[in-house]
C-alpha cells in the first residue's frame, strides 16, 4: 500500500479516538497515516468538568472499553472526572500535537501518550506543563517542544482545525474519530467499528484494499463534532 494514505479526523478528547488508538497504531505499520485534529472541545464548545458531564461520558466509555479493550483508570472516572476546576480544551493538547509533528514528526505518538495520560491516569491534558512532561515522556527536547508549542500557538492551531473540519465534511464524515482512506486521489471514508480490538485483521484488511472501499459515515462509534451535550 506503498500508494495509500490513511487520514485520521480525530480529536484527543474524543473517547471513540482512544478506543481506536491501538488501530492507528497498527495501521502506521502498513501505510502512511496523516493526522487531522477537529477542535472537538474549543472556543465556546469548552466544558467545565460537572456531575452531569461525568454522567454522560462514562456510559459512552464503558461502550468504549468493552468494544475495544482499552483501559480506563480510577484516576480518570474518581479523579479528572470528579475535578470541578478541571476544564475540557481541546485545543491545548492539539497545539502541542502539531508542535510534535513539526520537531520530529510525532503527532501520533504524543497523542497516544496524551490519550493515556487522560484516560488512565487522570490528568489535565490542557495544561502547559502536563503537555510539555508528556512530550518529554516520548523523547522530545523540551525547550524544543516549548519553542514549536510557541510558534503552533493561536491561529496556526485554529488553521489546522478548521481545515480539519474542512475535510470532514467533504468526505461526509459525521464525527471523531473517521478514517479516510486514500488511494489514486480517490477518498473512501472507513468504517472501523468492525475493527475494534482486531487490530490484526484490521491490518490484513488494509493490505488487501486497492481501490474497493465503499464510502459510508461512521456510525455509533463515533464522538459528535461539537463535543458532549451539556
């Protein structure tokens, strides 16, 4: 599939995103997979952490777990998602993603780690200081990072959302995460959900595509693009 691209519409605060983490990673040992961070949760769509959030993300999260395997901490469900002073920013952690791709091309290696540090462990994955340890945690140079973080800061960041968001709607894509998958110049949106927790079946499926996959939105799993309902 040396001619294939896999375009990853994702968000870091997006549950379903972290259910189908193991799948981007498998899928980065068979073809190019190039990340597009939507703003689920900016500007106005921030959320403070309340009762009722808590109550609305875990039931999709226990789905999340039993479908796909990934784990979910104490830290996150008794911890972050009890934090009233704890604010949901996407736009923080996908700064940070961006200022990883551009130091050393690694995006998608900040951003499992980042999925992990908020899933499991509970931490404040907007916070410049957590951003920063966690770029060091994957080997990145930390003034390095700060400097990039700097220059990706602001409209950069709010470029790469909206073009995002751009390509999710030209490929008709209805939330986080979709999987575009592309080949010749065709797009063909990918429905994973079949694929949760299979990773090696969902390696040998992509192996074997050479311009027949049928487009069709993803639903059920899958985040809204606007964020969680209040």
């Amino acid at each position: 599939m040396s001619n294939a691209t896999l375009h990853y519409i994702h968000d870091p605060l997006c549950g379903w995103c972290y259910g189908a983490s193991p799948l981007v990673q498998a899928a980065r040992e068979v073809l190019a997979v190039v990340p597009h961070a939507g703003g689920m949760m900016t500007g106005q769509r921030r959320q403070r952490v309340t009762p009722q959030l808590r109550s609305y993300v875990m039931q999709h999260d226990r789905r999340i777990a039993q479908l796909s395997g990934q784990p979910f901490g104490d830290a996150y469900f008794e911890g972050l998602l009890r934090d009233a002073d704890a604010v949901f920013d996407s736009e923080p952690p996908i700064t940070a993603l961006l200022a990883a791709d551009t130091i050393g091309g690694r995006g998608l290696d900040l951003l499992a780690r980042l999925q992990r540090a908020h899933y499991v462990e509970g931490r404040r994955i907007a916070d410049a200081a957590v951003l920063r340890e966690m770029a060091v945690d994957i080997g990145l140079d930390g003034d390095a990072f700060d400097a990039a973080y700097a220059t990706q800061r602001g409209a950069p960041t709010q470029a790469h959302i909206a073009a995002s968001r751009s390509l999710l709607d030209r490929v008709g894509g209805a939330g986080f995460p979709t999987f575009v998958l592309e080949q010749d110049g065709r797009l063909d949106v990918v429905d994973v959900s079949a694929w949760f927790g299979r990773t090696e079946p969902w390696q040998e499926w992509l192996r074997s595509q050479a311009g027949v996959v049928r487009s069709q939105p993803l639903e059920g799993a899958a985040c809204g693009i606007d964020g969680c309902e209040r």
